[in-house]
C-alpha cells in the first residue's frame, strides 16, 4: 500500500470528509486531493505524523503499523 493509499485510508477510518480531514488538519483541501490521487506524493515524516495524531485522538488504529511494515 503507497504512502497516498494509506492516507485515503486514515481519512475513510476516520469518517470525515476531504473537506473535514483538511481542516482538521488546518491543511488545504487541494492538497489533500492531490495526495490522494497520487498527484503528488505525500511526505513520509508528514503522514506518520498525521497518523499519530488520529491514533491518540482515538480515530483511528493500527494504521501506524502498516506504514512500518511498508518501509
């Protein structure tokens, strides 16, 4: 699973919209849209970041681990 694929899959666990998980994560919407259709590639150190941060917040889990198993 790429990096962008992975991403998708965080924002669908986390039940939130494009518009939602952008602004969640005071990032523009565009940007997002770009990652997720693997325009442009999210950065690695960024998503582990992000997929930390659901993860404590509860919204998600082991989620973390498969990018670990990516790499």
């Amino acid at each position: 699973m790429t990096h962008n694929e992975l991403l998708k899959l965080a924002r669908k666990k986390s039940g939130m919209s494009q518009s939602e998980f952008a602004g969640y994560f005071q990032m523009p919407k565009k940007t997002l849209q770009h990652w997720e259709l693997s325009e442009r590639k999210v950065p690695d150190y960024l998503l582990r970041l992000m997929l930390y941060k659901l993860e404590m917040e509860g919204l998600v889990s082991g989620l973390q681990e498969m990018m670990d198993q990516e790499d």
